[in-house]
C-alpha cells in the first residue's frame, strides 16, 4: 500500500501543512534518515537494554510487595498513605513502562517467553488483543487522520474544529472528567469499535467475545483489589489482633456486633457474640475497608496520569490532524513526516520519562513505535536534527503548559465554531545558557548507519506492532 500526502488538498482557512514545502524527494530522504536511525538502534541492541527492561519489572514487584505489605496496617493512617502510594506507582509503571511497551513488540527482540507482545497482559480493563488491535494498527498506522483514526477524542470528544460539531459535544467537559476518573474502563470500552459493528464490518458475535474479554478483566480485578486483597490484609490483623489479646489499637464497637444486638434483641447468645466482635473485629472491619479505598485511590491514581501522559502526547495546540484526502498515496516518507506533526513530546526529568513509559517522547515513539522506550531520548536529538535541516516543526513543551492545552481545547470546542490555534514553525536550536550560539543538532549528530549497511539490524517480526507504514 503506497500513500503520499497530497499538500495542496488543505482547506485555505486552515493552517499550511508543514509537508507543503518538501518535495517527493525531500520525503524519500526523510525515510531514509529515519529507516537508518531505526536500524542503527538495533543494530546496537544488548545486555544493557535487557538489564533495563527486567530490572523495571523487578521494580515493579516489589513495589507490589511494599505497598501489600503496609496496607495490611492500612488502619493507621501513614501506612495507607505509604502502601497507596506504592501501589499507585506501581500500577503506573505496569501500565505504562512494562505493559504498554512490551505490547508494542518494544522487547521482542530478546526472544524471551517471558517479555513478548505475544503472551504478556496487563493489570488493566483492556485485553490485549482488542487493544494492540486499536492502539498498535488502527492508531499508529492512520495517526490523526479524521475519520480513520479512532484515538483522535476517542471518537466521545471533539479536540479539532474540522471536526463535525454535534449538540453531544456540550457534554464533553463532563465526561471528559470522568473519563479522567475512569481511563482504562473507557479506553475498553472505546477498543469494542462498535462502529464497525454498524457499518457491517465486525459481527454481533465478535462483539459479544470481547465483551467477555472485558468482562474478565474487570472480574479479575474486582476480586483481587476489591476483595482478595482487603481480606488478606482484615485476616492478618485479626490474626494479630487474637496473637495479641485485644491490644492493638481499634475502634471500640464493631459493625457487625451493632448488627447482631439488633438481631438478638437483648439475648444473652447473641450478647455473647456481639461482645467477642466488639472485641476483635473492628479493627478488621477497619482494615478491610481501608484496604479497599486504597485499591480504589491507586487505580484512580493509574487512571489519572495515563489520561493527562496521553492526551497531552496527542492533542495539544502543536499537533496537526489531515484529511482522508490529504494521505492518498501516501509515501514512506509522507507517513513518518505525519507521525512527527501529529505528536507532541512532554519535557521532564529522566524519574519523569520513566513513569510515563517514555511517552513523553511521544514524537519519537510514533516514527518508532517498536524500538525500545530507553533508546528514544538517545535518538530525539537526531530526529531535531532532521526537523532542522528540512524545516518541520518539533513539538515538545512542559507538562503543566501541554495539560493546559488540552482541556482548553476540550471546553472550547464542546461549543459549535473554533477554529485551529496557531502552529509551530520549523525546529530551532536554542541559544546556550550564556546567550552565546550552540552547535546544531546536525553538526553534533550526524554519524549515522546507512540502512543497508550490513550491521543495521532488520526490522523485526513480532506480535506486538501491527502498524502498517507505507514499505521502503
């Protein structure tokens, strides 16, 4: 399938296309930088970056572990806060540096049984296979193209004014909140693509298989937040409680003891029970139920940071969307170049990048969405060098201004009108902290390994990446 952007097929009201002023062959050279960046990476690829990968998921385990094991004290106060907030980085690094890259097919390489986007699942509502479906094809593939990129509002919000306005949009502040809340339930919800299912192209069955995909995943969620953990953690005080005769600190009456005194209306078995419950359980009661909220408030905390790392990757001011018209026969080329105009990077320090998957490389991670998260900060300097050299624009800005952005652009075009806010010219360097001229970034990166150099790794062949750029 060949595509090329068609740069004159842009409305006049709109902002020019930053391809407006590449030639065919500006674009073939374009790939061919880009192809050779790929390639020299892993062509590069060893024990350094598989160390790093096994260590993040050790990481992440033995967060796990500090945030269960302080929660069984979630009844006092600075442990609940404590094992959340493990809990809730841990969910964060699951979701983002582990799950999400490894099932991008980041880590396939290693060949381990382990880390493949073919076996590895996550602690989310999505199954993987709907959404390495939605999110690795459909997204990356047709990247902020109107009507065929489905991630672009996830289909619920208009984020361009060439969006179509309908009165359900005035709405959208509201459930963008609550999408907010719940992002891995509406992301589930959004991988169905029930469109297809009006439009002929995915049967009532196939929908009803993925429903009881999700219906698992949030089975399994539901009985290990919501109840496996919080009676662990209500069974090892009350086990502490006995061990110790009553002495830990609990509240003086329990609920289940108010709830047998109604029972037995003042009898003497029923007093009985009443009183041993008052004597053990309320601090189990306590247990559970703040177990229970911490679990809630870490998935919360997951859900909240995904939505912001991912919306401020996708729909801030800088970022341009296209028309079905404008990628007919688009080139190789033509669909890096729109991969790099149609993301937006988040600026942070290395903790930062880590607990967003490194997407806040969200540009380098949409011209390579299959090469290892680590290697995106080594190659964004090289991708600022061909931005540079042919005049394109490189979008990247903080995460509060980004965040900003966004949901300015959510409230604003829930009513009908807007219009596109100014775009970013081409890519300059910066002036060094003494006012003085600092290298270009093509001065200080140009080795580069041509892509049929015999040490330039082949792109590989794996589950995870399904996206399906024009070939070379």
């Amino acid at each position: 399938m060949t595509r090329s952007i068609d740069r004159n097929a842009t409305d006049s009201r709109e902002p020019q296309s930053p391809l407006a002023h590449l030639s065919e062959d500006d674009l073939e050279r374009i790939a061919k930088e880009l192809d050779a960046i790929h390639d020299e990476v892993y062509s590069s690829l060893g024990d350094k970056d598989r160390r790093y990968i096994k260590n993040v998921i050790a990481t992440q385990r033995q967060l796990v572990v500090a945030g269960r094991v302080l929660l069984f004290a979630s009844s006092y106060k600075p442990a609940w806060v404590a094992g959340t907030a493990c809990l809730g980085v841990a969910k964060i690094l699951e979701n983002m540096e582990i799950g999400h890259n490894v099932m991008h097919g980041q880590w396939d390489w290693m060949n381990d049984p382990d880390i493949h986007s073919s076996v590895w699942d996550w602690d989310t509502a999505s199954t993987a296979e709907a959404w390495k479906h939605s999110h690795n094809y459909i997204h990356h593939t047709f990247t902020n193209i109107r009507g065929l990129d489905k991630d672009l509002g996830y289909e619920i919000m208009r984020i361009d004014p060439k969006q179509k306005w309908h009165p359900v949009y005035l709405a959208q502040p509201f459930y963008n909140a609550l999408l907010t809340v719940l992002f891995e339930w509406g992301v589930a919800l959004h991988d169905l693509d029930l469109e297809a299912l009006w439009a002929g192209k995915k049967t009532p069955g196939q929908v009803l298989e993925e429903l009881k995909g999700i219906a698992g995943k949030a089975r399994a969620q539901f009985v290990k937040d919501y109840v496996g953990w919080p009676l662990v953690s209500a069974a090892l005080f009350g086990l502490a409680q006995t061990a110790l005769q009553g002495r830990l600190p609990q509240p003086k009456t329990s609920r289940i003891a108010r709830r047998l005194r109604s029972i037995g209306s003042g009898s003497g078995k029923w007093s009985a029970a009443a009183g041993l419950a008052d004597r053990y359980l309320p601090g189990v009661e306590k247990t559970f139920l703040a177990t229970l909220l911490a679990d809630v408030t870490a998935n919360i905390i997951r859900n909240v940071w995904a939505h912001a790392i991912i919306f401020c990757g996708h729909f801030p001011d800088q970022t341009y969307t296209f028309s079905k018209r404008e990628v007919e026969n688009e080139s190789r080329g033509g669909w890096y170049v729109r991969q790099l105009v149609g993301a937006a990077n988040i600026e942070g320090s290395p903790l930062f990048h880590i607990l967003s998957g490194n997407l806040g490389y969200q540009v380098e991670h949409h011209l390579f969405p299959d090469m290892p998260s680590t290697r995106y900060a080594e190659v964004a300097p090289k991708v600022k060098d061909i931005c540079e050299r042919y005049e394109l624009p490189y979008n990247s800005g903080p995460l509060g201004k980004q965040w900003l952005m966004v949901h300015r652009t959510i409230a604003r075009l829930a009513f009908p009108g807007g219009k596109a806010r100014p775009k970013p010219g081409p890519y300059r360097r910066t002036d060094d902290s003494q006012g003085g001229p600092v290298p270009s970034e093509a001065a200080r990166f140009r080795r580069r390994l041509p892509a049929e150099h015999p040490d330039a790794g082949p792109e590989h062949a794996g589950g995870g990446v399904a996206v399906d750029p024009p070939p070379r």
